[in-house]
C-alpha cells in the first residue's frame, strides 16, 4: 500500500481556496490544487497526479519545494519571459537607436556593424544570429530590391525578346 504523503501547514485549507480564487493562470490553479488536496485529503501522490492531472513526479516535486520553501514555491515567475537577455527591451531600443538614424538618412547598416557594436557593448562575443533576432524583436526586416519593375509589360518584354538581334 502506497504511502499517504503530507504537506507542511504554510497555510490553512481556507487560505488555499483563497489563493485558488485570486490566482490567474491554469498552472498556478493546478498546483494549488495539489496543495489542496494534501491538506483536505491526504493520499498517495500517484492519486493525487492522476486527480490533478500532472505527472507523479511533478506532485513529489511541488510537494517538497512547498514543504521546504511555503507558498513562494508555487508562486513563482513561470514559464517563459527574457530571463537570459543581455539587455532589457529599453536598453535594446537605445542601443540601436544609433543604427536608426543612420538607416533613416539613407546608410546601410549591416549584421556585422551591428553585431561588432553589440559584442563591444557586452564585452564578449555574440552569433550572429542573436543580432538577427534582437533586429526582429524591433521590427527591422531586410529590404531587398523586387525582381522586376511594378509598372513592366511582360507582353512588351516577351516581344522584344524575340524579336531582339542576338550578338
């Protein structure tokens, strides 16, 4: 027979159904649930997983970060967000703003300007590829001249050819 398992009393089963009610995002709302269950109803973490719908060492996991830590565990930032960015979006904004003025009096301002300018910034080296995503994030695109002429008859231009002289 497996083993009920328990949960530290950080707070009361009441305070939980607060903390379900005034919580948004379905993640939160589920751990708490797990938490939930323990204190109502305490049984076997796989029972719990299979109610909750998470997998059994997700539960065992929250469970112990919630015993040791308390509520902060499970209010934690999530998922997601620019926890690894060099700069913050503002200071993005900034640093290529330098590289705006020039693109808008007509200058070229190329991956490697930019990505010379960024590792000297950072002071160390960056793919280039992470200056590509930093010019997506600010909606800057490659502007490439069209294939052919808006205004061209391609009538006119299958005509000439045939009837051109060829050297």
């Amino acid at each position: 027979m497996a083993r009920r398992s328990t949960v530290a009393s950080h707070l009361s089963a009441q305070g939980v159904m607060d903390k379900i009610k005034e919580t948004k995002g379905f993640w939160r709302i589920q751990k708490w649930l797990v938490i939930y269950n323990l204190l109502v109803d305490p049984r076997p973490l796989n029972e719990i997983a299979r109610h909750v719908g998470l997998a059994w060492q997700t539960v065992r996991n929250l469970v112990s970060q919630y015993n040791r830590i308390g509520p902060e565990a499970i209010e934690s930032p999530g998922k997601g967000g620019r926890r690894r960015a060099y700069m913050t979006v503002r200071e993005e904004v900034e640093f290529l703003e330098a590289f705006f003025e020039k693109a808008s009096t007509g200058q070229v301002a190329t991956n490697s300007q930019i990505k010379r300018a960024l590792e000297d910034r950072l002071d160390h080296r960056v793919h280039k590829t992470t200056v590509y995503r930093l010019l997506a994030r600010h909606g800057w695109r490659k502007i490439v001249p069209r294939p052919s002429h808006k205004q061209a008859n391609e009538a006119e231009q299958e005509e000439f050819k045939k009837n051109s002289r060829r050297a």
